[in-house]
C-alpha cells in the first residue's frame, strides 16, 4: 500500500516540523506588551499569494488583560485611511503560547511566541495543527529596521519549518499608518 506508507510518512514530517514549537523560556507577557511593528511574514497559503506584494510593514500594540489573556490591536491603512483590527488572544496553560479564534478560516488556531527578548525582536508562530496551508511565522521588532541578523534568524526559522524562500517576505516600506487614534 505505497499510498499508506506515504501518506504516514509525510504526516511524520508533519508532526516533527511542528513538534518543536516550543515558547520562549521564561515568557514574560508584561515584558511583551506595548509598540511592535511586524516587519517579517511567512505564509505560504495559495490564497496570500495576490496579496503579497501589496503586504507592508504595520504596526500593533500588545496589551495584556488581568488575567492572562492578550488584545493586539494592528493598525493598516486602506483605501479610506488607517483602521485598526483587534485580535483578542486567550492564555494556555503554557506561557507564550496563546489560541484564538480566526474568522478569516472560521477555526481555532493556536499563536506561540517562540524566540523573543522583549527589546528588540519577536518571532510569532501561528498554526492550526498539522496544517501548513493555515500557518504562518512572522517577525516583530521595537523597530520598523531590524539587525540582518534577525531577518536571517526569522528567515531560517520559516525555512526550517517548511515554508518555501518565496513565501519569506520582508518589506520595508512602511505604512503612513504609525499614529493610533487617526
Ligand atoms: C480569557 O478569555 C476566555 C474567553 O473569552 C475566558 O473564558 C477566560 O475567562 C479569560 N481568562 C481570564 C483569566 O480572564
Ligand atoms: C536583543 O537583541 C538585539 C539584537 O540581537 C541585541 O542587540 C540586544 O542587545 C538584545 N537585548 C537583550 C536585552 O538581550
Ligand atoms: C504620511 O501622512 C501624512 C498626513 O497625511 C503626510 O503629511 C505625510 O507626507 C505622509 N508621509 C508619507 C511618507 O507618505
């Protein structure tokens, strides 16, 4: 049954790119919130590709809620000017791991910060488990311009989790959407 047999062993290549998604050690969410700018993405999911070139550096703020559960609220602009989205991210009983409920797939996904040291960059792991088409790794920074050495270390991380070069983007124009409250 040569069907069978590949088909387990590509859900065991599944199961251990994913298996070592792991949050950063120690997560401090405190430490996490206020100002980032997502500066990097990866997603490799046929419906992104008409969006990608029009995909540009935006900004959100992280605000932790009392007991543990996380709001972001990202700000882009559109035809009519800024708006802003907020996510609303509930806690799991591993820090830095968080889920939510994504009404672009209609489907609970979790969201896990997995490397971050809170001064200066952050990277993000969004999956539905097992299923690649719905994951995507992004790269925050205090700042829009990061170090080469954290694009490479975001671009290595997607690529090691199985998404293709061309599904790495890293832009830097930004977007005239940086003041909340317009
Ligand atoms: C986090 O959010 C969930 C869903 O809204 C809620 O049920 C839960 O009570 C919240 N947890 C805390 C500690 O506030
Ligand atoms: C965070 O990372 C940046 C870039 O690698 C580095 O310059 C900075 O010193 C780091 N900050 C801390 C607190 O480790
Ligand atoms: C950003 O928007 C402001 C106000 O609309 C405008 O004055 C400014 O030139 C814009 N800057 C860029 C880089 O587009």
């Amino acid at each position: 049954m040569p069907v069978v047999v590949a088909l387990a062993a590509a859900m065991l290549l599944l199961a251990g790119t994913y298996a070592d998604v792991q949050p950063q050690k120690n997560f401090d969410l405190q430490k996490f919130s206020g100002k980032w700018y997502r500066v990097g993405l990866a997603y490799d999911s046929p419906g992104f590709i008409p969006y990608r070139e029009r995909f540009k550096i935006s900004m959100g703020t992280v605000d932790p809620q009392p007991g543990g559960n996380v709001s972001m609220t990202m700000w882009s602009i559109g035809s009519s000017g800024c708006r802003s989205t907020v996510y609303f991210y509930e806690k799991t009983s591993l820090p830095g791991m968080f889920t939510y409920f994504s009404t672009r797939h209609n489907m609970v996904k979790d969201i896990t910060v997995v490397d971050t040291n809170y001064t200066d960059y952050a990277i993000v792991f969004k999956y539905k488990k097992m299923d690649k088409e719905y994951s995507q790794v992004a790269l925050y920074g205090r700042n829009q311009k990061l170090k080469p050495e954290l694009l490479k270390k975001f671009k290595d991380f997607s690529l090691a989790h199985g998404f293709p070069r061309e599904s790495i983007l890293t832009p830097t124009k930004a977007e005239n959407c940086s003041s909340p409250g317009k």
